[in-house]
C-alpha cells in the first residue's frame, strides 16, 4: 500500500475531529451566551429561590467578602451557594448553570425573593435597605455622615477594568497586589482547566495572564518585568488611599471611618485589609508606626464577629495554600522578597512581617 492512501483515512479522521471540535465549540458557546448586566436590582428577573436572601459567591473574591461581611453585620439569614472561580479549582462562574444566575459570569450576586442584585457595592446598600427589623444600622441618619460613607464605599470598591483605575479605589489596586497570590495558587489547578476560560470567558486576558502564570512559576516572578511594573504601580497606588484612609480615622476620632458609628463604610475596607494578609503584603503598609491609625483600626476590625464568620470559617484550602506558599518562597528567596515587596523603589521599607 502506497504511503498516500495509508494518510488519507488519516486526513479525513482528522479532519472529522476538527469539524467535530468546532461544532462542539459553537454549540457549547450558544449554551454560555455573556453579556454585561446593570448593577443593583433586577426586577424583571426571576429566579428559582428558597429562601429570602440567598447568596452566589466565592471565598477568594474580593467582593464576595465584601456581601458576606455585610449580611453577617446584618444578621440576615441567606442561603450560600459557593461557586468556583479557576483560582479556587475551576470555571464554574461561566457554565450555563450560574450564566443563568448572572450573565456577566461574576461573582457575588445577592438574590432577594428571586430577583437578583448585581455588584457588590449596590448588594450591601440594597441589603441594608432591607434587613429584618431589629438588624443594626449600618447606613447613617445624618446626610452629611451618609455622604461621607459612599465615598469612602467608593474609594474601596472594584470598578470595570480596575489595573487600568488603581488611583480610583484601593479596590482597585488590590488585584495588582493579587498576581503572586495568583501565581502560587494556578500551581494547583491543570492547564486544560485554564483552557476553559480561553474558550469562554468574557475577558480571555484573564486565562492568558493565569496561563503566564502558570508556565513562568512563583519562584521567577522576580523577573518578570510586567508583574513587576503592575506590583510597583499597584503599592504607589494603595499606599495613596491608605495615606487618605489615616487622616480620615485621626480626622474623626475613630473607632470607625465616620466616628462612632460602624457603616458600610467600614465593611467595604475589611476586605482590603483581608486581601492584603492574603497576599503576604500587609506588612509593607501598616504595623508598628506604619500608619498606626490603619493598623488599630485592621486590629478592631478583626475582632468583629463578623469577621469570623463571613472571612476566618468561610477561607479555602486553595487560598490558605496560596499565601503559605508564596510566603515561604520569600523566605527562601530575599530577592523575590525584596523584588515583590518594593525594597528597590522604597529603601525605608521594612520587609519583615509585622510583629
């Protein structure tokens, strides 16, 4: 037999499988159809619920932190439906089953009754709005306090494309600060399972830098110049909200960002202080006479009840593994430290952890 004919069933077996793939492709992207979706309450959605307040979210996601902080301070019962994002151990924010939740494919969604509230910083206003009788206050009588409240909520929150606004929001300089915890964390899951987001996530940067990630390993970050520029960027960044957010404590007098009174406020900042132990990083901003201001009120902040329930009994292995690992590899290596943590940019720098 000649080699040509031996090839040619080859070829067309081949050439099955590729329009098999694409097919599957195009029918599994009917079934994951995205699109962005309008923050706040959604009306004209309903979905299938069984309880008054149930709750889509992720251990690791900012924001989700953010609503589970905020319904804990409320004492609002909700149904919890943890959902996976590839960081914690899989895509599962852009199957069909949660698209059908939240198009967008973010995490958290706050669902009331049925309809669903989108964003977080709408969720925990809209929560407030609604709590039980008997809930404690989180929103202010006094305009001006109330004033002052949504723009400290606004200076702590995620906006689109937040690495492009970091000067906006220390929410959005903390997923910069994020990319070593990400490192150390894409360890554990497969390629294939990163593939997934390449297919059909919204934003295929995403996929792209975990991949990067992945292949380049914690241990060369250090010379990774991008990381490296979007790390430096991103401490400038938090060190100016956090520079804001001391004068705001010495201004009122603490113990909270408006005085007396424990907001919303407040919730919105917990996490960035979270994110920031998660990341290894919190040392390089406060402790000791590094903003003290900050550093009592990260202290007050952690002995709520709150912060048990909805950040210490809520954490993931994943995420535990993550910041472990990525501490360990500083400590094995002072120039990743170093080069991780600013010493180059800022000599004074104190690099060890906080005592």
């Amino acid at each position: 037999m000649s080699l040509s004919l031996f090839l040619a069933p080859v070829g067309w077996v081949g050439l099955a499988g590729a329009v098999g793939c694409v097919a599957w492709w195009l029918v599994e992207k009917s079934r994951r159809r995205t699109h962005a979706v309008a923050p706040g309450y959604q009306g004209d959605v309903l979905l299938p619920f069984e309880q008054e307040f149930e709750l889509y979210h992720n251990a690791l996601s900012l924001c989700s932190m953010k609503a589970r902080v905020c319904l804990a301070e409320l004492r609002i019962p909700y149904a919890s439906h943890p959902v996976d994002l590839i960081e914690t151990r899989c895509y599962e924010n852009i199957r069909p089953a949660f698209l059908r939740v939240n198009p967008a494919g973010t995490v958290p969604v706050l669902v009331h009754r049925g309809h669903p509230v989108y964003e977080s910083h709408e969720q925990i206003r809209y929560a407030a709005r609604h709590a039980p009788a008997g809930s404690p206050a989180l929103v202010p009588t006094d305009a001006s306090l109330r004033a002052s409240m949504e723009e400290w909520i606004d200076r702590s929150s995620l906006t689109d494309d937040p690495l492009e606004h970091g000067e906006q929001s220390a929410g959005n300089a903390v997923p910069g600060l994020t990319v070593p915890l990400f490192a150390a964390m894409i360890d554990r899951i497969a390629v294939w399972k990163i593939v997934e987001g390449l297919l059909f996530h919204i934003d295929r940067r995403r996929p792209l830098v975990f991949l990067a990630l992945k292949f380049r390993g914690l241990e060369k970050l250090g010379a990774f110049t991008p990381v490296l520029k979007v790390l430096g960027r991103s401490r400038r960044q938090m060190r100016t909200h956090l520079d804001a957010l001391e004068a705001q404590l010495e201004k009122s007098g603490g113990p909270w960002i408006l005085g007396e009174p424990f907001s919303l406020a407040d919730v919105s900042w917990l996490v960035v202080f979270e994110r920031l132990a998660q990341v290894d990083n919190l040392h390089v901003f406060v402790g000791g006479e590094l903003r003290p201001a900050c550093t009592a009120y990260w202290q007050r902040l952690q002995a709520r009840p709150s912060y048990r329930e909805a950040i210490l009994d809520q954490s993931h292995p994943t995420v535990r593994y993550g910041t472990k690992r990525l501490q360990d590899a500083k400590a094995a290596d002072p120039r990743l430290r170093e080069a991780l943590e600013g010493k180059a940019e800022d000599p004074g720098l104190r690099l060890g952890p906080a005592s």
